[in-house]
C-alpha cells in the first residue's frame, strides 16, 4: 500500500510540534525553579522589595536620586527573574509609584528566541520624567517598552546626566543586579500589565 506525501509529513510535523512544546515547556519549568520569590505575595511584599531595591539604587548611585527628583512617576521592578533554553523568558512583578506613594501593581514579561540557556536574576526602574509619558503608561492596557527608551547607564558605562533627560528620552531606565549597574541592558520589547497583588 502506497502512502500520501500528506501521511508521511504528519509524523515528522507532530514530531516538530511535540519537540517545541517540550522547549517551552521546558523554559517555563527552568523559569519557575527559579522562582523569583513573588508568587502568591501580596501588595505589601512587593512594597517592601521595592522599598529595598530604590534605597539600594540611591546609595549606591546617587546620581539616580537626580532623576528620581525629575521624575513624574516610578516604576519599580524589584526582582525580574530570566531563564531560558533556547526559547526563553522573564518575569516579575513591581510597583507603580507618584509622589512616593504607591498607586498600581504591574508585572513585566519579555519572551526571548536564541542561543541560551541558565538564568539570571536583576531589577530594573523605569523613570517618567514628562506627565504625558506616564498617562500613556497608565492608560495602555499592556504597555510595552520601545527602542525609545534612554537608559541611565550607556553601553560605555557612561552615566547620563539628570540635567539632559527630558531633552534624551520622556522615560529613563536603570537596569541593574547583584553586580551593579548592568552596561548595555535593555528592558526593550518587556510587556507590562497592571495586576491585582
């Protein structure tokens, strides 16, 4: 009995799919072990982070005090955990804040394709410095960061200037870690959503 071309393909197409499932599968399991410590907290948890991550931000580099000072609107991620095995992915959870006073609770995710496997763990704050950058924030359903965004720390590990920012870039990122301010990061094509804790 002679076989289609379309029963031969179905085979190696189901092997393909199984073997992508398992990838990501996979990713997300390796993401999960490396749990980043906020799942089934609530607000004051993420607060408390939060709290730690800015003061650690602000002694350890006070020129970031520069543009927290400018700034109309904060947004802390205080643990974002990344994990990969070819296909890959990070998330976390953080806080909004206006005037030092928590206002919402987001959560970032970023998806990522290539050549990686491990995990890493680092923090990242997210300064509005006009008013109509934070609306657009606050009134999209799941913002999600652009190639438009400055970042405190250039790939030359050069700080940037408080004084030049709202001239730079309506929203200034700091990325850092256990290791410091991490040169040449980027939070681009991170999606954040705003959650209930």
């Amino acid at each position: 009995m002679t076989k289609t071309l379309a029963q031969t393909e179905r085979p190696s197409r189901s092997k393909a799919n199984r073997r992508t499932f398992m990838v990501g599968l996979g990713a997300t399991s390796l993401l999960t072990a490396c749990n980043n410590g906020l799942q089934g907290t609530g607000g004051p948890r993420i607060d408390a982070r939060a709290d730690a991550s800015l003061q650690y931000l602000f002694n350890t580099y006070p020129n970031t005090r520069e543009l927290r000072d400018k700034s109309v609107g904060i947004l802390v991620m205080p643990l974002v955990t990344e994990a990969g095995f070819g296909l890959g992915g990070s998330y976390g959870r953080g806080v909004l804040r206006i005037n030092d006073v928590t206002v919402d609770y987001y959560s970032s995710t970023q998806a990522s394709i290539g050549l990686q496997i491990g995990a890493q763990q680092y923090a990242h704050v997210l300064f509005f410095m006009t008013n109509d950058a934070l609306q657009t924030f606050r009134g999209s359903p799941g913002w999600a960061a652009g190639a438009d965004i400055e970042y405190a720390l250039n790939n030359r590990g050069e700080n940037i200037s408080a004084e030049t920012t709202t001239s730079l870039s309506p929203v200034i990122a700091v990325v850092f870690g256990q290791a410091g301010l991490i040169a040449g990061a980027t939070v681009e094509g991170t999606k954040y959503t705003r959650i209930i804790p």
